[in-house]
C-alpha cells in the first residue's frame, strides 16, 4: 500500500512541474520581447482554458493519471499554439 502511494505521489509532482511557459525557449527570427510576451501569454491561457476530463469517482490514481493527461494535452495546445504563430521551440 505504501508503494501505491509513493508511486501516486511522484506521479502527481511530475505532473504538477510542467509548465507552459518555462519548459522550452521559442525563437521566431525578427520577433520583439513584446510580441514574444503576447503570444506566450495567449497561448498559455488557450491552453489553461482547454476543458478538464471527467472526474474520476474513485480518486487516487485514477485522479493522478486524470492530471497528467489534462496536463500533457494542455501543453500539447500551447506547443500547437506557438508552433501556428511561427515559433520553433528550442529546449533550454
């Protein structure tokens, strides 16, 4: 039982460390600070409003696999997001 919930745990911090906006460097040749900022910023809040997965009745791990998929569609709308806008994301 104890290792379920170690297991559960580590899951959740790892879902709970990505990031829209600090996990990747984008570039796009000839663009501002402040375009840069804009775009990052409406891309992160298409992102945050994309709806949730059903809760899960039975909480737990259910719950912890629930977040990450919400989390890794969240950041795949926002890398989409950039990429249309003319980004390359570069890893930092």
């Amino acid at each position: 039982m104890a290792r379920v919930i170690v297991v559960a745990l580590l899951a959740l911090l790892a879902a709970c460390s990505t990031g829209y906006v600090s996990r990747a460097t984008w570039t796009r040749p000839g663009v501002t600070m402040q375009q840069l900022t804009l775009d990052e910023t409406e891309c992160a809040r298409k992102a945050a409003d994309a709806p949730n997965t059903p809760d899960a009745v039975v909480g737990g791990v259910a719950d912890v696999v629930r977040i990450v998929v919400e989390e890794t569609r969240r950041d795949r709308i926002y890398t989409d997001c950039m990429t249309a806008r003319g980004y390359a994301r570069t890893r930092s």
